[in-house]
C-alpha cells in the first residue's frame, strides 16, 4: 500500500491493474488464436464485454463513479490497442468500441464537478493514445471523448459555461464550440441536464443548438428546446413562446418522443400545444393533440379519476365546441361509463358556448346527447324537439313525433346513468334553446306549434297529420257511440 493511500483507494488500485492485466491477456489469446480471423474477434469481443461487466459490477455508478472511470480508461485503451488484431468482417468490433465510447460519455456526464486531477490526466492522456491508434486506420469512434478530452473537466469549457449562465458569447465562439462538440454529444448533455431537473440550463444550449445553421432542421434539438420551456415556463409565456410553431410539427415531435420511450416528455409538449389551440379556439390539428394527449395521459395516470380531473380542466380553456366533442370523444373511448356525467357536464357547457347561428354544433351537441343517454326518452324528446327548432324540417317534424308517440316512462331514480341534478341541468339547458315552454302541453298542442314553424314544409306535413287525427276522431267517436250505446242497454235493463 502506498503511503497515503487508503484501503479503498489500495482496493481499487489492484483491481484496476488486474483489469489491465486481464486485457493483455484477452489480446494475446486473440494474437495466438488458431481459429479464423472473425472467429477470434468475435470470441474477443465476448470475453472482453464480460471481463468489463464483471470488474463494473463492483461499483455503482451513482455512489462511485471514479472507480468505474478508471475501469473505463483501461478498457478503452486495450481494446483500441487491440484493434490491429482485430477482423473487420466481425460486425462486433465497432459497436463494441461504440457502446464503450458512449457509456463512458454517459458517465463522465454524471461525475460530480471536480474529477482528482491525477484521474483525469490519466483519462486524457489515454483517450489521445487511443484516438490517435484509430485514427491511423480511419476510425473517428472516440471523437466524442477525444472532444472531452481537450478540457479540464466535463463541463468546463468557458464557451460552454457561459451559455449555460445565460451569458451570451459571441456568435463565432458559439458556433465553434457546438461544431467541435458534435450534435451526438450536445444530445447527451442536454438529456443529462433535463435529467437533473436543470432544465433552464438545457432551454438555453438547446436554443443555439437549434438556431446553429448546421443543425437547424436537423437532429431534434428543436423539441428539446421547446419540451424544457413546457417544464419551465409559466403558461402566459409558454404560449408566447411557441406561438409561431406549427402543430403538425409539434405533432411530429411528439411522435419522435414517444417513439424515443420519452412519454413525459411527450405529454408535456402535447399538453402545451393542446392548451394552445384550445385558448386560441383553434381546430388545427385539435383533434390529433386531443387523442395523442388522452392516450399519453392514461398512460401515465393511474386512474380515471385523474384522467377526469384533466378532462375537466381543458374544458374551462375550451373556447370551440369542436374541442368540447372531442374530448367527450376520447373520454367515452378511454373509461367508458365511468366518465358519463362528466360528458353530461361538458355537453351542458357546449351548449351554453354555441352560437345562436352556429347550427350544425347545436345540432352536433344534442345528436350526441341522444347518444350518450340512449335510455331516457325525457332527455331524447327534448334533444330531437331542440334539433326541430333549430332547422324545422319535415325529417326532423317526423323525430320528434316519433318520440311523442312513444308511451312515457317511469324513471328509476336509482339506477339513472347520471344524477338526476345532472340530468336536470342538462333538461333546462337545452330548454333555454326554445321559444316555448311545452312541458304540460300534450302531442297535439305541440304540434301546431311545430307547423306553424315549418313555414311551406307544413304543407307536406299537415295533409298527412289530418288524416291521421281524422282517423284518430273516427276511432274516438266510434269508441264513444260504443260507450254510449252500452250505458243505454244497461238502463233499459235496468227498468225491465
């Protein structure tokens, strides 16, 4: 042990020199070996995954990240030594090398701020050795930690530092930085700032990264930028923020995002794009955001409850019906009859929101509460009456004679599909559309204010209605003759 040293630090030191010597081993076995180039590379590249994975095991990285850094120093420099030995057939031998170099700028990204100086000489120094041996046969795979290499710490270039406080440095010294650092690279770090909740940070880097002329329209460091400001900014500059963004290019970038796994990701830009159109009461692309959102959210949400809750929310920001009848859309298709009354809820709303000239939406709004109350034949008279008055129609004259001829029915108060105060609301609400008040009125009554409506359309409808209410008379006055003449037999019975 070496004065100074700890047992820990003694521990690690001999485990770092059996693991190199592990590596000379691995590379002469390799040399030595009589099978076929490609056999023994991919027998080499096996073995040296294990060796690496065996001695890594040992440490974990969010604990102590130096041991695992000094491991990937070694592994590094073995194995680029150990290339000119290597087959070019076997398809291993670059994704080993790759998945080496990015897993060590994974965790040089995660190493507290300041590395032990002697470690990180030890790092530059072996990642030069290891470029420079790739690089004679054309290999550029360590650029990255070639690039990390140049600095004295992960996250200590002076461009770099000052972009990350804001402090903007000159254009050319921006651009010089983001070309030498790649966009493979920028990616890693901004992920690795959004992960530790620095995403003010990641807004600003992804920012010049975005507006960069080699990158812009490239990569997705657009939706990084703009996934940050969702997680940072305050709704009224949120929507400033994004308002020249295209939604089908924020749709785009919420498929890249899920596609990615980054579902959290991809609901909070969703959401923000969502509340966007609906504040605007725009019906671009709404209903795309509205079903990729209710599917992200379900996802994440444990219970329909929740997803209610949401539902609720994006209503009050509701200015279209068409967004209201969306989300009553995607609330059927997601938890069904659990979510009724508040369909219910956001029906009556839709209704207080249309235009009086807006036809086709009140007309849309009550054919969907038929729909959602199927059973209630109260509920569907006053929908198909509503539907009548805002176009009086023969088709529609005959739907609400239909229903009125149909016998009234005792409602259950027990098994209703809403509460009845729901359903009450709903009834007065869509009562408010008439310009009568029909509710002791009998079929009749109603009737000939339904024609008198109709304007020319009466024409057709009343030939037909008088013969029926003419046949209806004859039966009436037959049944009385009938009565009539049963009481008399019964008289004349009586004084016999």
């Amino acid at each position: 042990m070496a004065e100074g040293e700890t047992e820990k630090e003694y521990d690690t030191r001999k485990a770092t020199e059996g693991l190199r010597e592990r590596f000379k081993e691995l590379t002469r076995t390799l040399i030595e070996s009589p099978e076929s180039p490609s056999e023994a590379s991919l027998r080499f590249c096996q073995e040296f995954c294990q060796v690496l994975v065996e001695h890594a095991s040992r440490w974990k990285a969010e604990e102590d990240p130096v041991p695992l850094l000094e491991a990937y120093t070694v592994a590094i420099l073995s194995y680029a030594k150990a290339t000119t030995c290597l087959s070019s057939e076997c398809e291993n031998v670059p994704r080993v090398l790759e998945n080496l170099a990015l897993s060590c700028v994974e965790l040089l990204l995660s190493l507290p701020e300041h590395v032990p100086g002697a470690l990180w000489d030890e790092f530059q120094s072996s990642v030069k050795s290891a470029h420079s041996f790739l690089q004679e046969n054309g290999n550029t795979q360590l650029y990255m930690l070639s690039v990390m290499a140049q600095e004295p710490g992960v996250w200590t270039n002076a461009t770099l530092c000052r972009i990350m406080s804001n402090e903007i440095p000159e254009i050319d010294k921006v651009h010089e930085f983001l070309h030498l650092e790649g966009p493979t690279l920028l990616s890693m770090r901004l992920k690795h700032l959004i992960k530790q909740n620095r995403s003010e940070k990641a807004a600003v880097l992804a920012k010049m990264c975005s507006e960069y002329p080699e990158y812009e329209g490239k990569w997705n460091f657009k939706q990084t930028y703009l996934v940050c400001l969702c997680m940072t900014k305050t709704q009224e500059d949120l929507m400033q923020e994004i308002s020249q963004v295209d939604c089908k290019d924020a749709l785009e970038m919420i498929c890249n995002l899920e596609s990615d796994g980054d579902e959290k990701a991809a609901l909070c830009l969703c959401s923000s794009f969502l509340k966007r159109q609906l504040l605007q009461g725009d019906v671009y692309c709404a209903w795309e955001l509205t079903l990729f959102w209710s599917k992200l959210l379900m996802r994440s949400e444990a219970s329909a409850d929740s997803f209610l809750e949401q539902c609720r929310k994006l209503v009050l920001l509701s200015r279209s019906v068409c967004h209201i009848l969306f989300l009553i859309k995607v609330i059927q298709s997601e938890v069904g009859e659990v979510g009724l009354p508040v369909c219910i809820e956001m029906c009556i709303q839709a209704l207080q929101m249309a235009s009086s000239n807006d036809m086709d939406s009140r007309t849309t709004i009550c054919k969907t509460i038929s729909c959602l109350l199927p059973g209630d034949l109260e509920v569907k008279r006053a929908c198909k009456l509503t539907e009548f008055l805002i176009q009086p129609t023969t088709e529609s004259y005959y739907a609400v004679e239909s229903l009125y001829n149909e016998p009234d029915e005792k409602l259950d108060d027990e098994n209703l599909p809403v509460p009845n105060s729901l359903r009450c609301e709903l009834l007065l609400a869509l009562k408010t559309q008439w310009p009568f008040d029909p509710e002791f009125w009998d079929w009749r009554t109603l009737k000939r204010h339904c024609l008198a409506l109709m304007g020319e359309e009466a024409s057709i409808v009343s030939p037909v209605d008088t013969l029926r209410d003419t046949d209806e008379e004859l039966e009436e006055g037959a049944a009385e003759k009938a009565l009539t003449r049963r009481r008399s037999l019964s008289r004349m019975w009586r004084r016999m």
